[in-house]
C-alpha cells in the first residue's frame, strides 16, 4: 500500500469514527440495545468501536451479566473479572485460597468497576455460576481440600455483598431460595441494601425465603415495587408468619401495577390434595391499597375458598389485564347482579381477559364481559368439560365487546349457531381460535361429530371480518363439499392461517375445491386429521398457495 492510499485509509477511518461519536445519545442507547437482543455479541463490537461507543455500551452490557449464562468457561471469566475489582478485605472475607487472594489483588483492576452497572440480580442465577466457578477451580488442583458446601456459601454471599455495595440502582431482584439455611440469607440486611435496593421496582420470589425475615426487611427499604411476582409452591414449609409478612409487603408499596401469585400443588396433569393450598386472603385483603395504580392481576392456582376479591378488584379503575388459571371456590357473587346495582367504572378500561381451567361463577364472567364492553380486545376462555360450563359466551360478546382482536374460546356445538352474528360484530377480529368444550385435552380427543348446516357454513364464510388473519376451528365439523366451497368464495378476510385439524371430512375434493378458490396464498393449512393423502409432489406443486400444509 502506498504512503497516500495509507493516509487516505486512516483519515477516511478517522471520519468513520467522528461521525459514530457524533450520534445522538439516545439513537446510540437504541442501537445498543438493539444490538444487546443479537445472538452473535453484537454488542461486543460496538464496545471496541471507540471510546464514546465504549462509555456508552458498557453499563448495557453489564446489567444483567448473568442472565442465560450456562457455559463454564465463560461463567468463570465472568465472576474473575468482578473479582478483580474486590477490595483486599472482601477476598479475605471470601475465605479464599491465599494463592488466588494474591492473584486478584496483584493484578491491576479494570477500568469500571462493574458491579456498579448491575440492574438485575437474580440469586438462582448467581448462586449457579458461583458453582461453576468453584468447580472450574477445585478442577484446576486450586481448590482441591475444600468442603464445596461451606466455600459455596461463603463465595456467594460474598458476591452478594459486593453487587450489593457497589451498585447503587439495582432495579430487579428474582430468586428461588434455598431450603439449606447455609446457602439463604436475608439480602436486604447487607451493607448498603438501604441504597442499592431503595428504587427496586421488580421483585419475583419463587418459594418461601428460609429467612421469614425477608418480606419484613424488604418492607423497610423497597417501597417502589411496581412489577411483584409470588409463587408459594406446595411442599414449602409455610411459616403462620409468611402471608402475613408478605402482606405487609404489598401495603408498604407505593406503587404496585403488576401482581402475580400462584399457589401451584402440582403439575397440571395428576390429581393434588385440593385441601393443601392456602387461605390467601389475607394478601388479596391488602391488593386495597393498591387499588389506584394496579393494572395487571395473575390469579394461579387459587382456592379462594369462598372469598374471591370481587370488592378490590371492581375498585381498580386502571386494570387493564385480568388472568385466573386454575382457581376454584370462589364463592357467590352476592354484591352483583346485571342490572349495575354495583360501581359502574369497575373493569371498564380491561382489555385483556383469560379465564382458563377455573370452576368460575357465571354471574363474574358475565360481569367482566359486560363492564370491560369496547375495552375488551383479547379474549382467552378455556372451559373444557372439567369445568363449569358457560354457554352464553358468543351472545355476551356480540352485545358487549364489539373490539375484539384476538380470541381463544371453548364453545358449545350449540353456540355455533351465533358463529356469523358474532363475526360481523367483531369488525376487527385478526384472530379466532374456536374449541369445542367437549374436548379431553389430555387424550386430544373428541367426543361428537358436529353436521353443519350447509347455509350456516356458507354464512360463516360470508362473516368473516375484512381484518381476520387467523382462523382456527378445533371442533370436529363435518360438512359438505357444496357448503366448503361457498365457504372459501364468501370469504374476504385476508387469511393467513386456516385450521380445520379435527374436520375428518376434508379430502383431496375438498383440497381440490380450495385451491381453485383461494384468492391470496396461505401460509398455513391445518388438516392434521383430515382423510387427504397429501404426498409431496402436490405440496411441492401448490406451495406457491400454501407455503404450509400440516397434515
């Protein structure tokens, strides 16, 4: 290369670098974490671009160092480098080997000190790298006497420590803590926790803390939660004291808005011991508190026993998002009934409804459809024949929740009568997902055939909304191939999705029938059941209409 063609090189590579580090900081902070998202350590490279890039994309980095992390190698250069930056007296308090104290105090400390970025702690995370860790040593001879369990603890509550010391914003705390009172210890009773966990704002704990004392110290310092999660799995060793620190906890916050608790007793396919959950009551009494600001409510796994919090609910003027999965007793909705003898702005900004699996009263599911009204844009009602049924679901949609977007019903063969008034009424419906209620779920079996009315089926397809993208029938409809085809020539939604997995009836004349009238390409057709013999010369020749066929 020439002297010029060189000095061309370095200034043309000079401008580069100017014109990155003129970017505006917040298109820079846009660009890093957009960059954070990428699977090839983008941001990696943007940090060695230059030292703005570099000043800029460090704390985005080092947030959350820890998450998704399960590669041993990598895992121990994470927790090295914050060892580097340990002060003399917090290896010593670390009880490490006198070699290793050496060489972490020898070696000059980075540039950052990196602990000072961290917004995400989880302890389970941590608690696991901190494993790696000691194996990856005692592997390298370094550790070869030692007792994992004791060093284990001493070693991580050290980390502990110094993230806790150090970083002065930790946002988002999450952790499942430990039955063996050696690895659990209460984290908001370590120096500095007043400052670093003051401006917590997430907090998800899954089990009940060892230390009872948790929810009691946390109450004191992080008042500002604003994302809580509690999961009190059936087994723990529940303390009386629990739910009440735990309520206490809620009524200490300023702020909450997103609220999760599940008392899950097994997993969704054995029977449970149904007596062994708990009396929540108590927490669902302090959600009063938060009425002004509470937005989105996940009930799991609840016995409510007889006492579901109608009353604290119907006061969240503000809640947009309402899950109840697996609950039963919920009692008798005595303070309700249809004629609004109730308060009128309880629901009416709730845009998102999912009622699945739970022996739910009618009078609350026809409450919430009636008050949440145009609000109401995602609908999920999983009934199945477990549960209670619920037949009136089509009708108390099409009189009050015209908005619809997105909707997962489980219907009645009865209900399917409602099917076209349903359709034209939800005039901006993208997606429909229908399930017969008849369906053992677990055995993915159906119990009837359904005959459907050729001027029904031909109705249907006329109904369809002009926004609907996905259509999706689970129910076994039988149906004649005259009704099929003036299904598809009725149809003007832009279809991207069409499933008729169960339909037995659906054959090479019906494939046939659609392919002659499709009028845009489908990405996908669901036929799974179908009696069509689909081979791979048909699907090669007709993927310009059906990039998908799943049968």
């Amino acid at each position: 290369m020439s002297p010029s063609s060189s000095s061309s090189s370095i200034t043309s590579s000079s401008s580069s670098i100017k014109s990155s580090s003129s970017l505006p900081y917040l298109c820079l902070r846009e660009i890093f974490e957009f960059a954070l998202q990428s699977k090839s350590g983008l941001l990696f490279s943007c940090i060695l671009v230059c030292k703005f890039w570099n000043e800029l994309a460090i704390p985005i980095l080092w947030r959350d160092p820890f998450y998704n992390l399960h590669n041993h190698k990598k895992t121990t250069h994470l927790l090295d480098v914050y060892l580097f930056n340990f002060t003399l007296k917090e290896l010593k308090n670390s009880n490490l080997p006198t070699k290793l104290i050496e060489d972490y105090n020898n070696k000059k400390s980075s540039k950052y000190n990196y602990a000072e970025f961290l917004r995400r702690l989880n302890l389970t995370q941590i608690r696991t790298a901190t494993s790696f860790w000691i194996k990856n040593k005692k592997y390298k001879d370094i550790y070869k006497d030692i007792i994992i369990n004791s060093k284990d603890c001493q070693i991580f509550q050290s980390f502990c420590n110094h993230f806790i010391k150090h970083s002065k914003n930790i946002k988002y705390i999450e952790f499942e803590p430990e039955y063996n009172s050696l690895f659990d210890f209460n984290l908001f009773e370590l120096p500095g926790a007043e400052i670093s966990l003051s401006n917590l704002s997430k907090f998800s704990c899954y089990g009940e803390p060892y230390n009872i004392n948790l929810y009691e110290s946390a109450s004191k310092i992080s008042t500002k939660i604003q994302d809580l999660k509690i999961i009190l799995f059936y087994g723990c060793p529940i303390n009386p004291s629990t739910l009440i620190n735990i309520s206490n906890f809620i009524r200490s916050q300023h702020q909450i808005k997103e609220f999760f608790i599940d008392n899950r007793i097994g997993c969704d396919c054995c029977t449970h011991d149904l007596s062994l959950a708990l009396d929540l009551t108590i927490i669902f009494n302090s959600l009063n508190t938060q009425i002004s600001t509470l937005s989105r409510i996940n009930f799991i796994s609840i016995d409510f026993h007889n006492k579901f919090p109608f009353d604290q609910l119907s006061k969240c003027e503000n809640l947009l998002e309402l899950n109840i999965k697996g609950c039963w007793n919920f009692g008798d909705i005595n303070l309700i009934d249809l004629n609004y003898n109730y308060n009128n702005s309880s629901f009416k900004n709730l845009s998102d409804l999912q009622i699945i699996k739970s022996s739910i009263p009618e009078i609350l599911i026809k409450i919430l459809l009636i008050q949440s009204g145009k609000s109401l844009k995602n609908l999920k009602f999983e009934q199945t024949y477990l549960e209670e049924i619920f037949t009136e679901i089509l009708i108390y949609c099409i009189e009050n929740n015209p908005n619809l977007v997105n909707v997962l019903i489980y219907i009645d063969s009865k209900e399917i009568q409602y099917l076209p008034k349903f359709l034209r009424s939800s005039t901006k419906l993208n997606k429909l997902e229908i399930w017969d209620k008849s369906m053992r779920r677990k055995e993915m079996e159906l119990l009837e055939i359904i005959n459907l009315d050729d001027e029904l089926f031909s109705d249907i397809g006329e109904s369809l909304p002009i926004k609907l993208k996905d259509l999706t029938i689970n129910m076994k409809w039988n149906f004649s191939i005259k009704s099929f085809e003036n299904f598809i020539k009725n149809c003007k939604a832009p279809l991207d999705i069409l499933g008729f997995e169960f339909c037995e009836c659906f054959d090479n004349e019906y494939f046939d029938i659609l392919i002659k009238n499709l009028k845009r390409t489908l990405k996908k057709l669901n036929i799974r059941y179908c009696k069509a013999k689909l081979n791979s010369e048909i699907r090669k020749k007709n993927e310009y209409l059906i990039q998908q066929i799943d049968s």
